[in-house]
C-alpha cells in the first residue's frame, strides 16, 4: 500500500510540472509574438516619405513621419551623385503621429537631382527610404516669375490723330494770336441771299427806323394832288358848259 501510494504521488507530480512546461512554453510565444507585433507597430520604414518641394521660390526637402507610437527618429539626407553620397545635407530628428509629422530641410536642389534619406530609429528602423528621391525637372523660380510685359504696338489711327509736337509743316501758315487779321473774312457773295430791292440800303445806313414816316407824308402828298387834279378839271368843265 505504501509503494503504491508513493508511485501515485510521484505520476501526479510530474504531470503538474509537465502542465507547467506546457504553460510556460506557451506564455513565452506570447510574449514573443506580442513582442514582435508590437515592434511591427512601433516603428516601421513604410511609415516615412519624402519630397522635394518648393516653398517661397526657395528649394527644400521634407520628410514626414506618421509612426502612431511617436518613436524618436533620426532622418539624415544625402545629395548623391554616381550612385555615392556627395555631401550631407542635414541631419534632424522627428518624433510621428497618426496624422503625421514634417520636418523641413533646406536645399536648393537642381533639377532631376538625386538624394538618400535615411531613417534611424532604434532598435527598430535603421535603413534608406526606398526609391532614393529625385527632386522635379523645373528648379524653383522659374514657373513664378512673371512674363514681361509685351508694349502695344501702334496703330495708324493713333499715329494720324496726334498732333506734330513743335514742328511746322511746310506750306502751312503759323497762326497769329491775335488780330483782324487772323482768320479770313468769309466769302459770302455767293452763298448769302441777296437783300430785298429798297431795303438793303436803308438797312445798310439805319435809316429803317424812319420807313414809316416818310411812307406816310409820301401817300399824303399823293393824295393832295390827286384832290388838286380832280377839282382842277372839275371847275374847267363847268367853265366851259357856261
């Protein structure tokens, strides 16, 4: 009895250790793949862009960040040339959101220009944002400055209206300021109505204004001899019948 009891204690116990194992085998992939799923989240290189811009007619480099766990990051830009770096840029430190965050560095690029970022963020990123950037055909200035002005050309009716400045023209008399003599006496001989038979003489001497009056004394004489003349003939025919 007291063997058999012995080997049921010691079955038990070495199920329980197994069941521990097993728990601890299994608690520890968990860990790891939490682990690892949380370092994917954490960080990651896709979560970084950059662009080649122009910002007030100047050229510049941005680089922007949308790590939603806001791992400190170290971006560090490049002009390359051959396939090598020929200078450094600048070197700026970033820490991303969700929706995003820019840092801005200043480089006036050439067109078609080439540059390496790399993004370092330990202990999860430590690379170059793949394709290398390759800034655009048209530098910054020249899509802004404005065209010329263009002067309007002349045109004949502008040309014919405008007066000679202090030039005369040949054959042509200077006008006088003053004077009877400065503009001619207009020629009416032949376009003015011809005035009236007997009035244009007394209109001529302003003896209008006495028409009247002698029209007046002229019927009266008239009419005194007329009286004269008929009495006149009258008396020599009454002479003569006696």
């Amino acid at each position: 009895m007291t063997v058999l009891s012995v080997s049921r204690r010691t079955a038990s116990r070495r199920g329980v250790a197994r069941t521990v194992r097993a728990l601890g085998v299994v608690s520890a992939s968990a860990a790891l793949t939490v682990g690892l799923a949380g370092s994917a989240a954490a960080c990651s290189i896709d979560e970084f862009s950059a662009e080649a811009k122009c910002v007030g007619g100047k050229g510049v480099i941005t680089v922007t960040d949308v790590d939603p766990a806001g791992v400190p990051a170290t971006v560090t830009v490049f002009l390359e040339n051959n396939g090598a770096d020929e200078k450094k840029v600048g070197e700026q430190v970033v820490k991303g959101s969700r929706e995003g965050v820019t840092i801005t560095f200043e480089e006036e690029w050439r067109p078609n220009a080439e540059y390496r970022v790399h993004v370092k963020a330990k202990p999860y990123v430590d690379e170059d944002i793949e394709p290398n950037l390759t800034t655009p055909a048209t530098a910054c200035g020249e899509e802004e400055e404005p065209p010329a002005p263009s002067e309007p050309a002349s045109t004949p009716s502008d040309s014919a209206s405008a007066p000679p400045e202090d030039e005369d023209e040949p054959g042509t008399p200077a006008p006088s300021e003053s004077g009877p003599e400065a503009t001619a006496p207009a020629d009416t001989s032949d376009n003015a109505p011809s005035p009236a038979v007997g009035k244009s003489n007394l209109a001529e001497t302003g003896a209008d204004s006495n028409t009247g009056l002698i029209a007046g004394i002229a019927v009266a004489l008239v009419a005194v001899g007329g009286g004269a003349i008929f009495f006149g003939m009258r008396r020599r025919g009454a002479n003569s019948d006696s």
